[in-house]
C-alpha cells in the first residue's frame, strides 16, 4: 500500500503561487490538488515527490509547518506603481542563483589568474551627473555616434555591445529561460534584468524573453548599476516617474549613452511623424521606443502625449517581435548558448576544464549540458580549442 504523508495546506498552495501556476495550469499538473489541501485525501510520497519536480520546489520545504520567506537575494528595485512587486517566482529566484554560482566560479577563475579590481565598478554616486557618468560610459565602450554607423540595426547594436561591456571585463548574459529549461520562460512583467556587482567578476543578466528593443535599454542599465557598485534586481521601465532613486539614476544614464541630448537636440526636426521617429532610431541605432523617451526627456513631448504614443508604438513593437520569433523558432543551439552563457564565462569554463583544473562534471553543470559531444561543439562555436 503506497505511503501518504501529511503537508500543511499552505504549503502546498505557496508552492503552486510560487511555480506561477493559473487555475487551469493547477488542474492539469496537479488534479488532486483540492483534495490535499482539503484534507479529505493526502498525497503518496510519489505524488509529492512528482509535485516538488514539477512547481520546481525544493522537496524538503514542503515538509515545513508554514511556507518560507523566501526573499529575493539581492536588492529589488522593481516597483508596480508605487508598491513593491510581490514574492518572486521560482523561475527568477533559480536564474539568480544560476547566475551567482557562475559568478563565484568565475570569481576564482579571474583570481587565480591575477585579474585586478575594475575600477570602473563604484566609480559613480546618484550624486554623480547622469551626463557625465553616460560620457564615461561611451568613453569605456567606444560607443559614440561615428562608431554607431558600422552598425547595421539596433540587434546588431546589441550584439557589439555586449562584446564591448565583456571587454571591459562585465559578464553578459541574456536569456529567456532558466538555464537551458526550454519549458521554464522567463516573463519580462516580472523582471527585465538584474546586476550583479562585484570588483572582480561583475555580472549582467537581461531577460531574453524581452523584446529586442527593450533589452539593449535593459543592457545599459544594469551597466549602471555596476558603475554604482551595487547589485540590483531591475524593470528597467522607459516609464517610470517615481521610484527607487538608484534606478530613476540608471534609467536617466542609459537613455543618456544611447541617445545624447546634445546631438537630440540638433537632429530633431521639429515635428514627430513616424517617419521622424523611425529616421532617429535608425541614426542611434536604439529603439523607437527609446527615442520616444528621450524626446520626452528633452520637453519635446508632454507626458501625455508621451505616455499615449509610447503605449501604441510598444504594441507595435511586441507584435513585431512576436512574428519575428515565430518565423525564428527554434534558433540554434551553438549559436545562442554563447549568449545565454556569456561568451566570456563559458570560454573560461572551457579552458579551465581542458587545463585539468575544473572537472568536465562542474564543467557540465556550469554550462548546462551533460553531453562530452555538446561540450565538443559550444568549445569550437566560442573558439576554444
């Protein structure tokens, strides 16, 4: 006869709240479900066990008399509004923990081989000018106008820079799942990226899920979180009028390094046709919708009228993003595994592992594969022989 343990109702319903779970999500991967937590019928060990792998739970938590406090573990500046976002889903929380075991492995790696302090991380206050702290920004990454016009579109943008902030020493890494979970997507509402501040082994990550124009903001803006030396868990919203005062900060520096007000200024023509709009995003290589805020910032929109065209031109761009993916499915997996790595981590794991000094066991769980032949092939895609 099959052994059926007892678990607290509360348990069992933060579990479901945690995966993210709607109503007929709940019916479908745990049908018993109202019955456990009536108590008119307890789960085998089997069954709970299934539960766990399937809400992503921690087994042994569900043993506890009340659900944990789980919070985020690192600063949460995300805000809806003027309240602070609710408890995080186990998707966010296992791609922060993801992204910090990384970092510490790479912290070691980068020690052990003399790698200095970056100067770069702290070097900036909210005090410090948002001008000024964009100029450095640009200096660091060679990032002006007339370097701009090699690039061929805003993805190709964000592609360049991501090689650029790896070259000053920041780990990137952008991904719309957790880990290589395939069925764990990531959702943007939630969170659109997070910094990860160290003086050795920085790290960036930015929701892949996001569209494309939305992540080479979302890019520069953890950027700026580093520069201020603090870790931080991001929306990144374009709209924001209130908030914490360190991400109002690294809103006002990024849009700043992706569309200078001074150059705005002489190249706007006046009048915002769309034609207007998609000449400028073009010229800047960002976003339509960048372009709007930053037309914004300079009193050349009200917000109203801000608000409204940002709204319709944001649909705009989902749809876009969404035909683009659907004629995209699939990708392949030796191409976006460098991205979803960063390129400059997943080299170091590699050649750490063929030097003898990482396992190919950690090796595999640090790049998320299990396969030699898969390990083979990502080793010859980022060039690591």
């Amino acid at each position: 006869m099959p052994v059926r343990v007892s678990v607290a109702p509360g348990l069992l319903e933060w579990a479901v709240e945690r995966a993210g779970w709607d109503n007929d999500t709940t019916q479908r991967r745990a049908p018993k479900l109202d019955e456990w937590i009536s108590g008119e019928r307890q789960p085998t060990l089997k069954q709970l066990e299934s539960f766990a792998q399937a809400t992503h739970t921690p087994f042994g938590l569900l043993f506890l008399p009340e659900p944990p406090d789980e919070p985020v573990p690192i600063p949460d500046m995300r805000t809806v509004g003027n309240a602070v976002v609710p408890r995080p889903s186990a998707d966010l929380l296992d791609t922060i923990y993801i992204c910090q075991t990384r970092q510490d492995w790479y912290r070691d790696y980068a020690r052990d081989r003399g790698a200095p302090h970056l100067e770069l991380v702290g070097s900036a206050t909210t005090s410090t000018s948002p001008v000024d702290a964009a100029r450095e920004v640009r200096a660091a990454l060679d990032f002006d106008l007339t370097k701009r016009a090699v690039f061929t579109s805003s993805d190709d943008a964000l592609r360049r820079l991501i090689d650029r902030i790896e070259a000053i020493g920041v780990l990137v890494m952008v991904n719309g799942i957790v880990g290589g979970d395939t069925h764990r997507a990531l959702d943007p509402e939630e969170f659109r990226g997070f910094a990860l501040s160290d003086p050795v082994a920085p790290l960036i990550f930015v929701n892949g899920a996001d569209t494309k124009a939305a992540q080479i903001f979302t890019l520069i803006h953890e950027l700026a979180h580093i520069w201020l030396g603090g870790s931080a868990l991001s929306d990144a919203a374009m709209v924001a009028r209130d908030g914490v005062a360190e991400e109002l900060w690294c809103n006002q520096v990024a849009a700043e390094v992706l569309v200078p007000f001074a150059a705005l200024r002489g190249d706007y023509q006046g009048e915002l046709t769309p034609q207007e709009l998609t000449r400028l995003a073009r010229r800047y290589r960002v976003s339509t919708l960048v372009i709007l805020k930053r037309l914004f910032d300079a009193h050349f929109l009200g917000w109203d009228d801000y608000w409204e065209r940002y709204e319709v031109e944001r649909e705009a761009v989902i749809a876009l993003a969404k035909r683009r993916r659907g004629e995209n499915s699939g990708g392949n997996y030796y191409n976006t595994q460098p991205l979803r790595l960063s390129r400059q981590f997943a080299r170091a794991v590699v050649a750490s592992t063929n030097q003898g000094d990482t396992s190919f066991r950690d090796a595999f769980q640090l790049l998320g594969t299990k396969k030699h032949e898969t390990f083979a092939r990502l080793a010859d895609e980022i060039g690591v022989a």
